[in-house]
C-alpha cells in the first residue's frame, strides 16, 4: 500500500510544514501548514513556535 505524498516539481514546502499521507501538493506550501486532500489544501495554520 502506498502512504506517500506527491509533490510536482517546483512546488516549494515552507518551514515547519506538514503533509499528510497520500496528499498530492500542486500549490506552494507556506510555513507553519498542515496540507491534506487530492489536491492538497491547507486545512490548518499552525502557531509559529
């Protein structure tokens, strides 16, 4: 079974970010996100630490 995310060349992936399982990134990611779906979607902002 395949749990790994697919990032499209190019994408960027801030810091402090987070990708869920089988996600599929086809937006930059900013810091401090939590991405999930197909397509990936920011669905949390996390507190900056």
């Amino acid at each position: 079974m395949h749990k790994g995310a697919i990032i499209y060349g190019g994408i960027t992936v801030g810091d402090n970010a987070e990708i869920g399982a089988n996600a599929v990134v086809n937006k930059p990611v900013p810091d401090n996100a939590v991405v999930a779906g197909v397509p990936a979607k920011i669905i949390r902002i996390k507190d900056a630490e």
